[in-house]
C-alpha cells in the first residue's frame, strides 16, 4: 500500500497521519507500507515520532513501513533532530 504524504505534516497533520497508519496498520495484514515523502515542504517534530512509532508498529507485526522519495526537508529534519540513522533505516 502506498500513502502520498501532503506538502505540509505539522503538528495538526500529526494526528491525521497517525490515524492513517494505524487504519493501514490494522487493515492490510500482509502488506508493506510504503510512505511516498517528495512533496514534503515541512514536517514537524511530532510528525517524525508518528513515522517512527508507526514503523516500530509495523516491525512488531512483521511488516515495513517505508519511506520513498524522501524530500530535503524530510532529510533535513531528521538530521536536524540526530535521526537520520533511523531515516535511513526505514528508507
């Protein structure tokens, strides 16, 4: 399953994306979720710990959360917040 993320993830979008990943989560039982992240213009601190709860969720449940076509400003903020690392890991 593919999501396209929106140009803007702030903190309100947080809670949207959170709903998302887990109806994902929850609907498909088999399948991979691939994050496509290129149109990302902005993304705050609580939209990173969404992504990455979601991904220790689907880990849990034997899937992958990833994520696609990172934008800079997807890169930027992990590096920014010293998660690049876990960016890498789920891209």
């Amino acid at each position: 399953m593919d999501i396209l993320l929106p140009s803007v993830l702030d903190l309100p979008a947080a809670s949207d994306l959170r709903d998302t990943l887990l109806d994902a989560l929850s609907r498909d039982t088999a399948g991979d979720l691939v994050l496509k992240a290129g149109a990302v213009e902005r993304i705050s601190t609580a939209s990173v710990q969404v992504v990455l709860a979601a991904a220790a969720g689907f880990k849990a449940a034997a899937r992958r959360l990833v994520i696609e076509e990172a934008s800079a400003a997807v890169t930027d903020t992990f590096n920014h917040l010293g998660l690049a690392d876990d960016l890498d890991s789920i891209s």
